[in-house]
C-alpha cells in the first residue's frame, strides 16, 4: 500500500494595513482545507539612500502568508 499523496496550496502577498492582511487569510481560508497555517510579518524596505538619512522612517508593510495541506482526493472534490 502506498503512502497517501497531499496537496500543498499557499497564498501570499504583502499588503499596507494589517486589517488588509486579515482580509486576504479570511477569504482564502477555505480553499487551504481544516488545518492552515496562517502568519503575518510587519516588514519595512529601504534604499542605501533613506539608511544615510538619520531622520527617515520606512513605510511598515506586512507580509502575508495562508497555507495549508488536504489528501488528493479531498483536492480534487
């Protein structure tokens, strides 16, 4: 007997409000099957010429993340 074959989805982006990051995980949810795995990371970018400017403060991002794991043949239903 074979081992069962699973299926991998994962969604992600970055977006600029945390409630917008809570919105894109509440309307993927479904499509990750029962047990996701959800995280959500404030991130913030520079260029080498904001770091040499002592005052600036970098837009904050969050980046997103909703995965999850179902069966094949749970997948394809």
């Amino acid at each position: 007997m074979s081992a069962p074959i699973e299926v991998t989805t994962k969604y992600a982006t970055s977006v600029d409000e945390l409630a917008d990051a809570w919105a894109f995980v509440m309307a993927r949810l479904d499509a990750v099957g029962p047990d996701p795995r959800i995280t959500i990371s404030p991130i913030w970018t520079y260029s080498s010429d904001e770091i040499s400017n002592p005052g600036y403060r970098a837009p904050r991002r969050f980046e997103v993340c909703v995965e999850g794991m179902v069966h094949e043949s749970e997948a394809r239903a």
